[in-house]
C-alpha cells in the first residue's frame, strides 16, 4: 500500500503550506513566505481543477503530500497551466556572438508560452524518502492523462546559485545595481507579479563585464536542485540557453511527445481490490513489477498514490484496499499509470560504467 498520496490543495491547507514555504530557501519563486500570496494561490489553485478540459487562466494546479498515516502535509508541487497569458514570462537568452567573439544575455518575453512545472517542496525531515521523483513524474503521468489542459511544450526553472542569506551573486552583479531591490525582494514582488522588471532591469548584458565568479555561475544550478534537474533531463529535458532573470538559474524545455514518462502512461481497468494482507501474498516483483504513479484521472478530484499493483493481464490490474480509498476508486474504475522507475538499456549501461569506475578506484 501507499505510505504517501497526493490529492489537490484545498483552502485548510494553508498553515500547512506556509510552514513548507517557510522551509524553502531564497530562490523558490512559487512558494515564497507570504500567508496572503499563498492563500490567493490556494484559491486559483482551486479554481483550475474545476475549470474546463480547455480552459487556461494562468493559475497554478497545486497537490499537496499526505503522510497517508497521519494525514499531514509533508509536500507539495505544482503544474501552471500555460506561462505569458496575464503577465509577461521574462527570460535572459545566452547568446554567443562569432563576430565579434561576445557572449551576451539578451531579454526575451513570452506571451501565451508553455506549461511549467515547479513548486516542488518536501519538509526536510522526510526528505531522506527520496519522495522527490514521486512528486516530480506524477505531474507527467497527469499531463499525459489530460493533454488538453497543458500546452504542448514543458519548462522548468532551476533554481541558480543563491547563500543561505538570500543573496545571488548574479543579482547583485545586475538587477540589484539597476532596481535597487534585494534578491529576496525581487523575488518576492515577482511571484506576485507586481513590478516590471523590464522597465528596471538591463535587457542586454555583456557577460564579460561581470566579474569572473559570477559569468562562472550563469547557468549553474544550485546543488539543493541538481537532483531534480537530473531526474528532468533523464526524461527529455534539454537546456537551451534559458536563464532566470534573478539567479541565472537554466530553465530546461521539453516537448510532452518527448518525455519517457508521458510515453509510458497507460490506462487499466481495476479488476480486484484485494487486502493487504493478500495483496501480499499474491505480488511478486518478477511478475507484477516494481512501484507504479496511480492516478485516478479525473478532475477536480485528482489524486495519485505512489504503489506496487498486481498484472492481472493486459488491461486489468490489482490494487490493495488502501490504495483505493486513497485514490477513491473501486472494482470497475479506470486508473492511469507509468513505473516510477523506467530503465532502458542505455541506463543499464550506464549504471555499470558507474559500477566498474567506483570498483576502479576502490582498487586503486
């Protein structure tokens, strides 16, 4: 059974969100230490869910982690549903120039742009789980589930290089000089969408005029976030020279068709809700394979648990009782559902490589 599920945000969420905000360090645009912010997001967020198959507002589709024991809030992410629609998405493109050799961050603004994944949050404490992929692929298996909701192209931010203290070599190298706000201030007041950057801050940098520490950090992800930025590029995202306007942080960029998750969600029918107790008995890895994302598929009520399931044969799965009062289904419902973990032979391959060099050195 599942120790973990997701379900949407709903309004007696907000304590809980704000103490996961409170544990986010500087640099998490969309989960910043603002009660009110986070209760209008709240609010959008409820809003989307219930909105039409088609419909796009800019808002944000927020899912909370319940610790299925206790029922507490241990996590969230979060799917925007298109970027540009009511505000401007602003970027920095890196561009090198041949003639004359030059580097150089040119302004770029989107209207009616991708659909982006972030907000992603787990309280410290439970981040040894490694709960990360869970909440970062299920967003996927609900893309996949309801294509018409999101666009057909993905971003993502990584969050760039940024201390404890909430200060970005590259902001103080840029924006700070020009705006005369602090990084935390600045990304604050653009999570609220609430000043214009272009009217503050410099839409052409030589890279050479900054010192060399900083040109250093441009594109550079900060190491809380390598792990995520890992997991999104074993599934298709590629950097192509996106920066965040505050940090310089990449933004990766996918195309849904491309992504290994999206590919690999299917649909099944639920054939038999068994107890846990014979659950236990009749799985068998070998056979049934290891933990699937479980996705009720259906909105507002979207829900997804994180399980092994029984291979009944190819249409038709057995899940345990407490998966299904989890995702709120029952014999006869439909679920959609990817593996947690996908290997292609090339990942094995690589995973030797990696195998062989560690035996190397522990020789050496």
């Amino acid at each position: 059974m599942t120790d973990f599920f997701l379900r949407p945000v709903e309004s007696s969420d907000l304590d809980a969100l704000y103490t996961l905000a409170l544990s986010a360090q500087w640099g998490m645009t969309s989960l910043p230490k603002d009660k009110t912010f986070l209760k209008d997001k709240i609010e959008h967020s409820i809003h989307a869910f219930q909105q039409a198959e088609n419909e796009r507002h800019e808002e944000w589709y927020v899912w909370v982690l319940v610790e299925t024991s206790t029922q507490k809030v241990i996590g969230t992410c979060g799917i925007l549903d298109q970027v540009g629609l009511k505000t401007p998405f602003y970027s920095y493109k890196l561009i090198h120039h041949n003639t004359p050799p030059l580097t150089t961050l040119e302004w770029e603004t989107q209207h009616q742009g991708p659909t982006e994944l972030g907000g992603l949050m787990i309280l410290p404490e439970y981040r040894k789980l490694k709960l990360g992929r869970f909440l970062s692929l299920a967003r996927l298996v609900v893309i996949a589930s309801f294509p018409k909701r999101f666009e057909t192209h993905l971003i993502a931010e990584m969050r760039g290089i940024s201390d404890s203290d909430g200060n970005s070599p590259f902001w103080g190298q840029t924006g700070q000089k020009t705006s005369g706000l602090t990084f935390a201030q600045a990304d604050f007041e653009t999570a609220k969408h609430s000043w214009e950057p272009q009217n503050r801050l410099n839409t052409f940098i030589n890279i050479s005029q900054l010192d060399e520490i900083t040109q250093n950090l441009i594109g550079k992800t900060h190491p809380d976030t390598k792990a995520a930025q890992q997991l999104l590029e074993s599934e298709g995202f590629r950097w192509k020279g996106l920066l965040d306007i505050l940090d310089a942080g990449p933004k990766l960029e996918a195309k849904i068709s491309e992504l290994k998750t999206i590919r690999n969600t299917h649909t099944k029918k639920i054939s038999h809700v068994l107890s846990q107790e014979l659950f236990n008995s009749v799985y068998h890895p070998k056979k049934d394979g290891n933990k699937m994302i479980l996705f009720n598929a259906r909105f507002p009520d979207a829900k997804l648990a994180c399980s092994p399931i029984i291979q009944v044969d190819k249409k038709h799965i057995g899940i345990s009782e407490k998966d299904a009062e989890c995702l709120g289904v029952t014999i006869g419902s439909t679920i959609n559902l990817a593996p947690l973990h996908t290997h292609t032979f090339l990942d094995r391959f690589k995973e030797i490589g990696k195998w062989v060099m560690n035996l190397s050195h522990s020789k050496a």
